[in-house]
C-alpha cells in the first residue's frame, strides 16, 4: 500500500475543480525559492554516468564528512529508506512517531518488528538520561529535524545513543532531509563510525525535489552492501551534474539559509494571527493543531491552498510561500477559515 504524501496537484485539481496552475501548493514542505539549475550538458542524456565524476567528493567536502565515511549517491533518500531494511536479518527497529510514515512502512514490509517511539521516552529527567529504551532494539531510525514537528535533537545525545547501539551490532540511521538549514546539528561530520548511517537530500532546502537525488553517509561495510543493493547506475548523469553544482555553490546555500529563516518567521507570525497553535517546524514548514484537521485542510483547498493534513495526532503542515502575493492569498484564505 503506497502511503498518503504532500503534493498530488493533479488529484487536488480534479477533485476540487480548479486548475493546476491556480493552486499554492503548501503542502510539500520544499524550498520555493529553490536552486537554479543551469543548462545540462546534452553529452549527460548520451552517456551512461560515471562514477568516478568527482561527485562523492563534492558531497564529502559539502556535508563536512571525515575521509573514513564512505558515501552512496542515491535517486533521493526515499531510495535508501526502501533498501537499508533488506540490509539486515529481522530484527527491533524503534521509529519516532509522530515522524515520516515511509521509514517504518519499509521496515515493516521488509519483515521486521517496528517499535513506535514516542518522544518522552527520548528525554532526560533531573536525575539524567535513561538510555535503556534502547536496549530493547537493534535499529533506531531518527528524523532530524523530526517531519512534522521540527524537533532536533542534538549531536551529543545522537551520539550517545549510536554508542550505546553499536556495542551490541546496532544501527543509528539518521535522516537529516531537512537539515540543510542548521547544519550545525548535522551528523555528517561524525560519519564513517560503524552502525552510523545518515541520509541526506536534494529535494527540501535545494528546492530540487524532482531531480530525486541524495546520498547516504556510513561506515565502508554498509555503503559496499547499500551499492550491491541499488546496482549500477543509480543516479543518472543529469542528475549528478545538478547535484554536483548545487553543492558546490557555497554562496546560494548561505542566501538561501538567511532567506528561509526569515520566511519561517513570517510563517509563523501568519499563523499566530489567524488564531493557531503553533507545535513546531523548521526553516521550510510549521505545524499546527487542529482539532479537525482535514475539515479545515478542505476549507484550504476550497480557495486553492493546498496543505498537508496529518490526522493522528491532529495536525496540519504548511511550507513556505514564494513572494508577497503567495503571503497575501495564504493570509487571505485563513482569514475565511471557520474551524480549527
């Protein structure tokens, strides 16, 4: 069963009878103001790619990754997150809930035990940290920043936990989709440690969902399994092209970092006024309560405002708008909400 995501215009479209074009689409989470691509070398759709096109390297100086990390390019992170579970024999794997559905989906479907996570188990009391939840798994999948909430939890404590995981063969796998933003609280530079796996994406910060290109972070052992897994070519040309000068432009990246921390800001300041709850967020969305969440996600899409809808818990996601007359139809639509 393929789980619900953000986006889906052309199903919002018929079902709501407005036009493609018409719709803010709020509901992804993705940078709108994303990076620009150049042209594409047309020799790139001739030829098959090549791995030695200097790209794990980019990414390496990128996301600050020590030489012992071994780096994977991946068609997108949902890529990895569908072939890391048929990487090990069944086994616990905790999950944070709430948290990006589509981890413990592969987990479960490749036939291991999922284990929810709820985040008071996680925290420390005044006593200090009690870490034995972790004992009773093999595999911890952590979010970081968590989608939806926008938790982060910080180096430190991942550490802490991946120490005490990987005394027993376990795996920490981190998923820092939306890290780009804060990558001071990143665990890329720490990659290379056995049992420690991040994933990284283009699609969030870099505004580059639809290229699908990411890169999975681990130990020598786990990434030579991970390639035997996705096989030759995994990444096309185009897309290690693009991938590669995103990375590389240092500039755009720390624009782009001053620019989303004020549109969150703007985000959040819209959604006080129109009366919400505000639960948390990143740089690229905020959440909030609601009561009735997909009541109010219909009275949205009525005016053409798509945003994502989570229903246990009650929540709703909204990303960012692109300019000042996306902001005025965001706020003029929740001007007409009647529920919360």
């Amino acid at each position: 069963m393929m789980l619900e995501h953000g986006g889906r215009l052309n199903r919002a479209a018929e079902r709501w009878g407005i036009p493609r074009a018409e719709w803010l689409d709020l509901s992804t989470g993705i940078n709108p103001v994303g990076w620009p691509v150049p042209e594409i070398p047309s020799e790139l759709w001739q030829r098959l790619p090549e791995a030695d096109d200097g790209l794990e390297q980019i990414i390496r100086q990128w996301s600050d990754a020590p030489p012992p990390a071994a780096c994977v390019p991946v068609p997108g992170s949902q890529a990895a997150i569908m072939a890391l579970p048929t990487l090990r024999k069944s086994c616990r794997v905790g999950i944070p809930v709430p948290g990006y559905r589509e981890h413990g989906h592969s987990w479960r479907n490749a036939g291991h035990t999922v284990v929810p996570i709820e985040p008071e188990q996680t925290r420390c009391g005044t006593s200090g940290c009690d870490d034995r939840w972790l004992d009773h798994l093999d595999v911890l999948v952590w979010i970081n920043p968590n989608n939806p909430t926008g938790e982060i939890i910080p180096p430190s404590t991942l550490l802490r936990w991946h120490r005490r995981l990987q005394k027993r063969g376990g795996w920490l796998v981190v998923d820092e989709a939306f890290m780009d933003a804060t990558p001071v609280f990143s665990l890329c530079p720490h990659a290379g440690r056995p049992g420690l796996i991040v994933l990284r994406s283009l699609g969030k910060f870099f505004g580059l969902a639809g290229v699908r290109a990411g890169a999975v972070l681990a130990d020598p052992a786990v990434a030579d399994a991970l390639k035997t897994v996705l096989g030759p070519w995994p990444l096309g040309g185009p897309a290690r092209f693009v991938m590669a000068q995103a990375l590389s432009d240092k500039g755009w990246q720390l624009h782009a970092r001053v620019r989303l921390r004020q549109s969150a800001s703007r985000l959040r300041e819209v959604l006080e006024v129109a009366g919400f709850e505000l639960l948390g967020g990143s740089a690229l969305f905020q959440t909030v309560r609601a009561d009735n969440p997909q009541a109010l996600a219909d009275q949205l899409a009525e005016q053409g405002v798509l945003v994502r809808v989570f229903e246990q818990p009650g929540m709703l996601r909204f990303g960012l708008a692109a300019d000042g007359s996306q902001w005025r139809r965001l706020e003029g639509a929740l001007a007409e909400k009647t529920c919360d």
